[in-house]
C-alpha cells in the first residue's frame, strides 16, 4: 500500500500516508513500516517540510529508482527481522526449548 502511494503521489511523509490512507491503523504502525522499507534501501528521504502545527518537521520520502518492484515489499518486517516468521507462541516455545 505504502508502495502504490508513493508511485501515486511521488512523495509523501509517513503522516500524510496515514491520513490519506489508514487513518483507522495508529500511526506507530505507519513509522515502523517506513521504518523497515528504509532500512532495507527501497525508499528515501529526499527531503522536509514544515509541519502545520509547528514543532518538528516532517520527513518526505520517495521510492528508490529501481525498487519499484523488489520482492521485500511484500514483507518488510520480516525480511529485516525473520524471526518474526515465528510468531509469539512458536518464539516462546522455541526459546523455553533452548533452541533459540
């Protein structure tokens, strides 16, 4: 979804993504998402702008040329983080297991 929009609009800043987007998923959720999608180098800052109500400015990012169609849009998190696969129970069992 993240990836549409950006080829949408060209660049947008995790906010404005939540509000035109997912206003009824937190917001937390929305940074950790582009969170993920920068560490893994398919999409970039290119640049700020002043947020309405002052404060900190907001971050603009874009897609990096070329990542359009990486296959790690698909799962992010758990291409950065693979244990994630796991889930919480099977985490736990495994870890009380030792095999973790």
């Amino acid at each position: 979804m993240i990836r549409d929009a950006l080829k949408e609009h060209g660049q947008l800043s995790p906010y404005d993504f939540w509000k035109l987007y997912t206003p009824d998923i937190k917001y937390e959720t929305v940074r950790r998402y582009f969170y993920f999608l920068r560490r893994l180098g398919l999409i970039q800052k290119v640049g700020e702008e002043p947020c309405s109500r002052g404060g900190w400015s907001k971050a603009l990012y874009s897609i990096v040329p070329g990542m359009e169609e990486d296959p790690r849009w698909m799962n992010p998190q758990q291409t950065l983080y693979p244990i994630t696969r796991l889930g919480a129970k099977r985490y736990r069992r495994l870890k009380e297991e030792g095999k973790l």
